[in-house]
C-alpha cells in the first residue's frame, strides 16, 4: 500500500485578472475560476480521495469546496501552513508597478528568485520549509490513504520541487503551476513517485493561468 497525495492550485482569480500580487491577501474565484475547479472536481471522482485540505484563503477554500461537493466528502480541513508565498509590501499592488519601481530586485527576481526576501514577506525558501513541514504531518496521520490538498501557485511549485528530489535553488527544472494543476504522488517510505505533475488536461487551452 501508499498514501497519495494530489496536490493542486485554486481555480483563476480576480486578482489573476488584473495582474495584482496575491500572497496572503484573498481575491475571490472568478467564473471561469469556478468553473476550473468543478472540471478538476470531476476529473478527480475516481482518485478515491479520502481527506480535503485547503489553504485558509477563500480563493483556496472556494475551490476545495467545489471537489468536496462532487465528491460527497464531508469536510474541507484548513491549515494557515498551506497559504500562498507572503509578499508582504508587495500585496495588492500590480506586478508590473512593482517591476517598474523595483528594477534592481526583479533583476533578480527573474533569474534567481530564491535569493528575493520579500519587504515584510517570505522567500521561496521559508515557504518551501514550512508547507513541506505540513505535507509531512499529513503523510504521518493518513498511511495508505488518499489526500488531496488545495494551495497556491508559488506553495503549490515549491512543493512539487521538492516531492521531485530537488532543492530550492532548482526551482526552474519544474514545471509551472497554472490555475486547477493536477500534480500526484505516491509515497512509500521516504520515496515519492509522480504519478501526474503539473496537468492540466481538465483545462481548455485558454484557461491555463
């Protein structure tokens, strides 16, 4: 037997709209973001899920919902652990003022953006660390069950990084997380084996955020 773990990202936001940093601030699924997550949700019906957890963001929330209705389970669990990267100052505003304001920091941004601590927010290292620390709990208390957990882009891609066997640093050998990514594993003993990473054959092609 493995426990299995399906790990996913909320359906398109507002906020994904207007090109506006999230993090932990919240910005509500829009249509077509709802629509995402009923097409992940039936696309999950036969996954034999036992257990739902969620960020503690609405948007997050939203979209576990969703998969809990089309599956009859009886809870969304929630867990602060599993909220998106914290940009801290950075919240709210447009990426593109940021980029315009802030040169030098998405110089490195771009290229290395492990190396960026946020003013008054995280790095990809602390979120890593800490959502990571999580998925490990949830592994402990669930042997040789089915769980599926609903996070954020920037979470959601740090901890498949590290579900592959890579580091931090080597964020850039995995693939992006568009909105509703289906990624799963199996996990026996110390070893995880993917199973799907990075999905999104649920989507039409221009839904993928």
């Amino acid at each position: 037997m493995a426990t299995r773990i399906i790990l996913t990202r909320h359906g398109q936001t507002i906020w994904n709209i207007e090109g506006r940093v999230q993090g932990s601030l919240d910005s509500p699924l829009t249509e077509k973001g709802i629509l995402q997550a009923r097409s992940l949700a039936v696309r999950l019906r036969d996954e034999d899920i036992d257990h739902i957890y969620s960020s503690d963001s609405c948007r997050a929330i939203g979209t576990a919902e969703e998969i809990r209705c089309e599956l009859g389970l009886e809870t969304v669990y929630t867990n602060p652990a599993l909220r998106e990267f914290a940009f801290g100052e950075w919240e709210g505003l447009i990426w593109q003022d940021l980029r315009i304001a802030n040169p030098e920091v998405f110089k490195i941004w771009d290229s290395e953006p492990h190396l960026v601590t946020t003013p008054g927010g995280e790095n990809m290292g602390l979120v890593m660390e800490r959502a990571w620390k999580f998925l490990q709990q949830i592994i402990a208390s669930y042997p040789d069950e089915t769980v599926c957990i609903v996070t954020h882009g920037l979470t959601l891609k740090m901890l498949v990084t590290k579900a592959l066997g890579f580091e931090v640093h080597e964020w850039a050998k995995t693939p992006w997380q568009h909105n509703t990514a289906l990624n799963i594993f199996e996990i026996v003993g110390n070893q995880w084996m993917p199973i799907l990473v990075g999905d999104c054959k649920h989507l039409e092609e221009s839904e993928l955020i």
